[in-house]
C-alpha cells in the first residue's frame, strides 16, 4: 500500500510539475532578444518602422553608451539600412515595416566590428530590407 502511494504522489507530482512548468514558460520572440522577423512586423501592422521597433523591441531604441565611469554617455545609436549608414535613428520614420526583411540591434562592440568605419559606441540598428521593394 506504501508504494502504490509513492507511485501516486510522484505520478501527481510530475504531471502537476509539468503544467505548471508549460502554463508558467513565455514563448521567446520570433527573432530573439537582438533580431525582429518580418513576420513579427506583419503582426503589428504598425505604419512606420520607428513605430514597430518601439512596440517589439523598445530597448533597440536607446544608446548602449557609456563612459569610463560606467554613466551614460551622449553617443547616437547609429542606423544602417543594408549595412549603408543613414544620417540618424530618425530615418526609420520613414520607412514601411511591410518593405522589411529583418531588423537587427548591434551591441557597441560588435556594431564596431561590424561597421568600423564610423564609430558605433552607442550601438546600432542594421535594417535589411525585402528585396523587389
């Protein structure tokens, strides 16, 4: 009788363990932390870029800088639009979330590495766009 009560404790123990484990898990996004799909910019149906990035991912939108003394510092967040600068953040006012492919933020050291030729100490957005549009 001992062990057909154990057997019965574990087997609730575990079904109940797992539903809450599943009920309580959040689904990543699409992209991950650092990347937005096209489909997730289908999903918002929002009318400018700017506006998308600020609904899924508002932490694109803030500069990554900071200076020795660990404040933050007044560097731009620098966008790129496939991989050619653009003058700033702005620019994604005006462009169609429809017409994108993907959107991805760089953190300050790999945005340095990835685009060297201007410096990226505040991170950076590259904006691939679909093609044919």
């Amino acid at each position: 009788m001992r062990i057909n009560h154990i057997v019965l404790v574990l087997a609730l123990s575990s079904g109940s363990f797992a539903g809450c484990v599943h009920q309580g898990a959040v689904a990543p996004p699409n992209g991950g932390h650092d990347l937005i799909t096209a489909e997730e910019l289908e999903r918002v149906r929002d009318f400018t870029l700017y506006d998308a990035i600020r609904r899924l991912r508002p932490n694109f939108l803030k500069s990554r800088s900071v200076t020795a003394y660990g404040r933050p510092s007044s560097s731009p967040l620098m966008l790129y639009v496939d991989g050619e600068k653009m003058d700033s953040i702005d620019d994604l006012r005006r462009i169609s979330p429809s017409e994108v492919l993907e959107v991805r933020f760089y953190e300050p050291q790999i945005a340095n590495t990835r685009f060297a030729r201007y410096n990226n100490s505040g991170g950076a957005i590259n904006v691939i766009m679909k093609v044919g549009t």
